[in-house]
C-alpha cells in the first residue's frame, strides 16, 4: 500500500488490490475517510494515522464506514507499518 500525491489530492492505492484506489479525505485529528474510485466496492473506510513523538508516522490502521462493507476486504483486521521509502 502507498500514500502519494496526485492532482493536489492524496492517493492511497493497494498493490496487491487493483480495485483499491482511492482519494483521502481528511476526517478529524489524524484520521482520514477513503472513498474508493470504484464505487461499486461500498467500502469506504476510515483510516487512521498513528504518529510517533518525532512526527513520523508510526503505524496506520483502516476501518469500514459502513457495517454493510463486503466482509472479504478484510482491511480492518490489518496494522500497516511503514517501510523504507523509495528513492525518487
């Protein structure tokens, strides 16, 4: 997974999930809402950004908006921790 910058917007986009691509939109604190191009998905998810004392981010965890999401895109039930950034 990888958060970038397109057209002034953020991207969170899923390399292993082609169909998991979508903008961030921020919702409070260090929390952000998902919202999936493919609209089909209904899984817009929040996630939440978990900083460390120095404000790099130290882990990142996702949760369904909506109980009604397809209970394959197990999401919620995953940590994120960063890796090495690749070099531009």
């Amino acid at each position: 997974m990888a958060i970038r910058e397109e057209n002034e917007r953020l991207v969170l986009r899923f390399s292993r999930t082609p169909m998991l691509v979508g903008e961030l939109e921020h919702w409070q604190d260090d929390t952000f809402v998902v919202r999936w191009r493919d609209r089909d998905l209904n899984a817009d998810a929040f996630v939440t950004f978990s900083p460390k004392p120095d404000g790099t981010i130290g882990r990142m965890t996702m949760q369904a908006v909506s109980p009604s999401t397809d209970e394959r895109l197990d999401f919620q039930d995953l940590t994120f921790v960063p890796v090495a950034q690749a070099k531009k």
